[in-house]
C-alpha cells in the first residue's frame, strides 16, 4: 500500500477563519439566508457529542450500521468505563455481503486471540468516508466556510475533507482517499455527496471494508439552537453491502478553542510494539 500523501495543514490557517468564515449571527447559527453558518467564529470546535465519539448511532428507521458483538461489548479508553476493551463486530447485520463478513470475522478472530487491530488514527492513515466522521472520539473537527467550498479539518493529524459547493461531481474522478465531494444547501442542510473513493479505508472504525463503488451522502445541520451538529449519513455500496444503510453522527459546538498542530506520525514507530500497520512515510522530502 503506498504512503499517501503529506496532510499537514499549517497551524497559520488556522488564524484565517475568522476571514473566509461566512457572516452571520453565532446565535443562531445561520447568516440572513437561512444558509447554515458551520464557522461562526474563528475559534468555533466542534467535538463528537457521544462519550464514545468514534461510533456510528443508528438511524431513526431503517438498516444502520455494524456494532459491537454483544458477547464481547467495547468499551473505549475514556478512564471512566472501566476497563478498555478493542473492537468485536457483530456480523449478523443484514447489510453484509458474505465476503464482508468472512474478511471482518479474520479480523474478530484475531482480535479475541489477542491482537491488537488496524485503526487509521493510530496509524496516521487517511480514514476516508464516512469514516472521517468517527475518525476520533474527542478531538474537534474544524469548519472552514466559504460560497464555493468547505473545509473540514480534524485536528488528529490535520486530516482534511474538501467540499465544492453548488458543482457537479466530475465524469470520471480519480479514486482518492477521501474521495470527490460536491454539496448544495436545501432548506438549511448541508448535502455532501461524494464518489470516487478508493477500497483502501474501512466505513467506520470496526474494519468493514467497502469498494470503489462506495457512494456516501451526508445531511448536515444545524440543533439545539446551533449548539449541536448533526449528520444524518446515507452509505450505499452493491460491491459490498446487500442494501444502503444509514447512521447518524453528531459534535458539540465549543468556541474559544483555536486548532492545534497535532502530528501523528512522529515517535510513533514501534510504539509498544504496537506495528499492527506500517506509518505513512515518505521516501524523500516533498518540499
């Protein structure tokens, strides 16, 4: 698998979103078109509103997402759920196509044998979508918004999502790790469709795989008086899952918290003997 490409973004962008942001009331969340304003302020975060953030909720009706074996329930490293425990998933779900589901029972057997499993954030891999919606529990994601195009910036590594607004998806996109994005408002949602992505991510953070044939739209908006962030996520695949399903994702608004540089891959290699995945390097300098 080859190194992707450097995702840094520099800390000093950081300072320009109060510049490209899009005029409006932080209240309420929205400018004077009713267009939802995602960047209120330069210093607007926004942290996954679950304790344990890196999971899908289900949708309110309909097939939803993989979960946790019931048998072997996870319970992530917050220090308040007791002990840890890594991900098993429960493969009953109906979505699954059988080759699915034989490549995730490897990945089951191996975690309940004792090892430790792939996940793209501690590895510093590109999570993909929709996986870039759980791509970490507790670190905030960053809106940059402007009439032509979004920006959504994790700080884990500066992992970054580029939204054309009001354009068509190009005939035939290139797959890429995160894909082609396009999106348009309607009645104060945000709709990001996206194509193109290549198989080299997983949909969510229990390993399941996907195909080139993955096609994600996303429905972002605005509750709770602007204070939530909601996304209703559609996934549809025929390469991998029998029928699309749904899940529901959601992030806490927090202001007066500034992006920080947060690099992944340094000291990282051999970390505890934790190599379950090789970290992105380059072969030479990129600048």
């Amino acid at each position: 698998m080859p190194a992707p490409k450097s995702t840094a973004f520099p800390v000093f962008l950081a300072s320009a979103l109060t510049c490209i942001a899009v005029a409006g009331d932080p209240a309420r969340g929205a400018d004077s078109r009713g267009t939802p304003n995602f960047a209120p302020n330069s210093t607007t975060a926004w942290v996954p509103a679950q304790r344990a953030g890196d999971e899908f909720m289900p949708p309110p009706s309909g097939p939803g997402p993989v979960v946790s074996d019931a048998a072997h329930p996870y319970s992530p490293n917050l220090g308040t759920l007791g002990q840890s425990t890594f991900r098993v998933a429960e493969l009953n779900n109906p979505v699954l196509q059988p080759w699915v589901k034989e490549r995730m029972k490897k990945v089951n057997d191996d975690v309940l044998a004792g090892k430790i499993p792939f996940t793209a954030r501690e590895r510093c891999w590109p999570g993909g979508v929709p996986d870039f919606d759980v791509y970490e529990r507790d670190r905030p994601v960053f809106w940059i918004q402007t009439p032509k195009e979004i920006v959504i910036v994790n700080e884990h590594d500066a992992q970054t999502r580029h939204i054309y607004l009001n354009v068509p998806h190009s005939a035939n996109p290139e797959p890429s790790w995160y894909g082609e994005s396009v999106g348009h408002f309607e009645n104060g949602t945000l709709v990001v469709d996206t194509i193109g992505l290549n198989d080299k991510t997983f949909v969510d953070n229990y390993r399941t795989p996907h195909t080139t044939k993955l096609h994600v739209v996303e429905r972002f908006s605005l509750i709770n008086g602007g204070k939530t962030l909601h996304a209703l996520i559609r996934v549809d695949d025929p390469g991998a899952f029998n029928m699309p399903w749904s899940a529901v994702q959601e992030w806490k608004r927090r202001d007066s918290e500034p992006i920080t540089e947060l690099i992944c891959a340094e000291n990282n290699t051999g970390y505890f003997n934790y190599d379950v995945a090789p970290i992105p390097t380059a072969a030479k300098p990129d600048f």
